[in-house]
C-alpha cells in the first residue's frame, strides 16, 4: 500500500484572472507551473538539476508517476515513515513562498494504485470536505491600509512601476502600491521565466508563436468581425467520478487511466487549435488546462469552430478509453462561450464562460456532450432564454446555420430574432417579412419558438448562434 498526496491550487481561474492584464495572468501560470512541476522539462540538458518542488520534498515523497501533469496539481507518493501531514504542509509551504494569493487544499489517500485511493479515500473526502488541509492566503487587515492598485484584491506591502514590463525605462517611471503576489506576477522573479505554462507546450507542439496580448489575439479576426472581440471557451469533463468508480470493477491495467485522461485534454486542446489555425501566430491563448477541464481564448469568429471541435475530441478519447474496459457509460464533456470585447474585464468574462458552461452541464444532468453560450456584447450578463444545446444538434444544424449566415445579412437576422422575441402576435409578422425577402427556407430546420425541447435547436437561438457563427464545423 502507498499513500497518495494530492495538492491542488483551488479557484485557479479566480486566482489566475486577478490582474487585468494578459501577461500578468500568464506570469502568474508561469510561477505556478514551475512551482508545482515535478518532472524535467522536455529542454532541460542532462545535467539539469531536479526541479524545486522535487528537492523540496526530498526525504517526504516522490512524483506519483500514476498520475498526468494537470496545471495546478501537485500528485505525489508519500515515502514510507514519512506523516502525510508532514509531506503536505512541506508542499504547502513551498507554493505560498512562490504564490502568495493563491489558495490550495492537500488531500491525501492509502492504496494498492492511485486509483484506488482515489476512489476510496480521496473522492470522498473531496466530497465531504473533510480530512482535507486547506491553505489560505494571509488574511487582509480591515481596513486596509492601502490596496494593491494591480488587482485591488490584497493589501500593498510593496511598489512597482506602473507600467512593469517597460524595463528600458525601469528607473524613471513612477510607482505604485503593489501586493506580494503581483509582485511575484511584475517583479524580477526568474522563476516566471523558467516555468512552462501551457500555452507554452501548445505553441511548441504545434510550432507556432504565441500572441503579446489580448488585442493581438482579437486581430486574428476577420475584417467584418471588427477584430475586437475574442470567445473564450470552458470545457470540462462530465461524470469522471463515476468513470473511475465503474472502473474499479473491470479487469485490466488501470495503472495510466487517470494519465491518459489528462493527455487527452491535451491533445483535444492541441487538435481544437489546429482546427483553426491558419497563420504562425498560435491563434488560442489557454489560461488553464487541468485534468479535465481547459479554459482557452480565441477570436470570436472561431469560437464555435474551436468549441466544438474541442468537445469533439474530448468526446472521442473519452469514449476510446471507457471502450477499452468495457465500460457502457463514457464521460462526456460540457462547454460555456463568452463572446465579449477584447477588454472586457476577463474575471467577469471568465464567470460567464464558467456559468454557460454548468447550465450545459445541468441541462442534460452531465450525461450528453452539450454547450451554452452567452453575447455579452449584445446581452450583458443576462441569463439566456433559450435551454444549451447538444453538441449533436449543433453538428446537425451546422449546415443549416451555414446557409442562414450566408443567406440573411446580419439586420435582418436581428429583426427576426427580436420580432420573434416579442410574443405570439409578432411571431406572424416575423414569417410575413420572411415571405417579403424570400427567405422561408433558411429558418425552416429550426424548431418554433414556442416548442421546447432537448433536441434540435430553436428558430431564436439558431439567430443568436448565427451573430458569432463563421461556418465550417467539420
Ligand atoms: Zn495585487
């Protein structure tokens, strides 16, 4: 029997998402990703020495060489002799000296595998909340004295140059109040240079260049687009608890299952991206990419294309590795898009992504592969009318959104969809201009607005997917 230890950054989005700015956040993945990292890096020469984390613990416990390499996780085996206590506040201690904001929680399990200790111990315990060592950030005085003016969330202890990345000109620009973990994000720390983030991996794997900032990434866009706007993406697993239950009663080398789960984000992440690109820029910037869960940024006019490919491929694996064992119920995954602005404030942006993508999850109780989506340029933060849809039915319709694009001119699609929004009485003035311009046939395969249902998709969504909808989902 091992003892598994499992230390997660919990809220990681949250924490990650803090600080306006692009390059603040991926300062912040890069400190987190060598903080956790237990293994070499792909470039690393041979007489490289061990990783940090590893030194750290030397002595308490080794990788668990079980599990895949998700942003944020820290999974090892606790040595014998050794208190799992001991080794997880020794974890703890080496990533708040490193992420002073974030939050973790250690939770830790004894099994034959890591499966099951997964299964028996750690699941429950996640569930129940109890016997986990949660590690919270140093709690801000009130009032505080002064707020750190990056992300206004932690009292200052510091100062750094407004502008942190001008470094020709460090000694003359002015300071301001900053808090211990932007400085870690804007600092000189050169642990942010030597972590790999994910967007890293993603662009060497597919050997394209990453893009400086958000406005950059907008500009991928086409001209009609505006190449201001950007969709960014939510996608997690659905039912892998249940998975790995199923899975403690098949035959078979369950050893790698929890690590082929995460290469297969992975590799959905990279076939997701190549799906749209067509330039040497990397055309998604990825914030996290977890076991099972990714949350990525793309130009708005290939937000559905990446969605759903992304949600294809996650579907595919998933189903691949439950064939295998036999098991009948395979994961599925659930997706949220939040079109906005390319300055939309991108926490509000990514709470949005995070509620589309649980209400597609509750529409089909996490057994179907579904999205939801929400236009926060054009709806604000309300709550869509119209149920998520399966990806199924937006695969069955891809064609007929094709035509609608190509057929209605963007006003027209508007003066549909708000006559249709007004009532019953509207909804015949809205089929009489469908007459007048000739275009009965392009709104025919959607369903009515008044008929409800899991399948297909509606006249009035079929109008709003239609605003982002750029063609071409194979
Ligand atoms: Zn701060």
């Amino acid at each position: 029997m091992s003892v598994y230890l499992d230390v997660a950054c919990i809220h990681i989005q949250r924490y990650l998402a803090r600080t306006p700015t692009l390059r603040g956040r991926r300062a912040a993945s890069a400190v987190l990703a060598e903080a956790t990292r237990l293994h070499r890096r792909d470039d690393d020469p041979p007489q490289a020495p061990p990783p940090p984390l590893l030194r750290a613990l030397g002595g308490y416990a080794t990788a668990n060489a079980e599990a895949g390499i998700a942003d944020g996780v820290v999974s090892v085996v606790v040595d014998k002799g050794v208190a799992p206590a001991d080794a997880a506040r020794r974890v703890l201690a080496h990533l708040r000296e490193t992420l002073p904001g974030a939050t973790f929680q250690a939770v830790w399990g004894e099994g034959h595998t890591y499966l099951d200790a997964y299964n028996n111990r750690i699941k429950p315990q996640l569930a129940s909340g109890q016997g986990l060592l949660t590690d919270l950030p140093p709690l801000a005085e009130f009032p505080p004295i002064s707020p750190c003016r990056f992300c206004r969330s932690a009292p200052a202890c510091t100062r750094l140059p407004i502008d942190p990345f001008d470094e020709e000109h460090r000694e003359q620009t002015r300071e301001q109040d900053a808090c211990a973990d932007c400085e870690m994000r804007y600092g000189t720390r050169t642990s942010r240079r030597a972590g790999r983030t994910a967007e890293d991996r993603l662009a060497t794997k597919l050997g394209l260049t990453r893009i400086d900032d958000f406005a950059a990434l907008a500009a991928l866009g086409t001209a009609e687009s505006g190449r201001n706007h950007l969709a960014t993406v939510y996608a997690d697993g659905n039912a892998i608890g249940d998975f790995f239950s199923a899975l403690v009663k098949k035959e078979g080398d369950k050893a790698g299952v929890s690590k082929r789960l995460v290469d297969a984000t992975r590799d959905a992440l990279a076939a997701a991206t190549r799906a749209i690109s067509h330039e040497s820029a990397l055309c998604a910037v990825p914030h996290v990419v977890g076991g099972d869960d990714v949350l990525v940024s793309v130009p708005a006019d290939r937000g559905w294309r990446f969605a759903a490919a992304l949600l294809t491929e996650l579907e595919t694996s998933f189903a691949a590795i439950a064939g295998e064992f036999g098991i009948d119920r395979a994961p599925t995954a659930s997706a949220g898009i939040a079109f906005a602005h390319a300055h939309h404030p991108f926490h509000l942006v990514v709470e949005s992504a995070d509620a589309c993508m649980r209400r597609a999850k509750g529409a089909y109780a996490g057994q179907r592969t579904s999205l939801d989506f929400c236009d926060i340029t054009v709806e604000g933060n309300e709550v869509p009318a119209e149920a998520p849809m399966s990806l199924k039915a937006l695969r069955a319709h891809a064609a007929d959104l094709d035509r609608l694009v190509a057929a209605m001119p963007a006003h027209q699609r508007n003066r549909q969809e708000n006559l249709r929004r007004l009532g019953a009485d509207w909804q015949h003035q809205a089929e009489a201009d469908l007459v007048r311009i000739g275009r009965t046939e392009v709104l025919a395969p959607f369903r009515p607005h008044t008929e409800n249902g899991q399948d297909g998709i509606r006249t009035t969504q079929a109008l709003r997917i239609a605003r982002w909808w750029r063609g071409g989902i194979d």
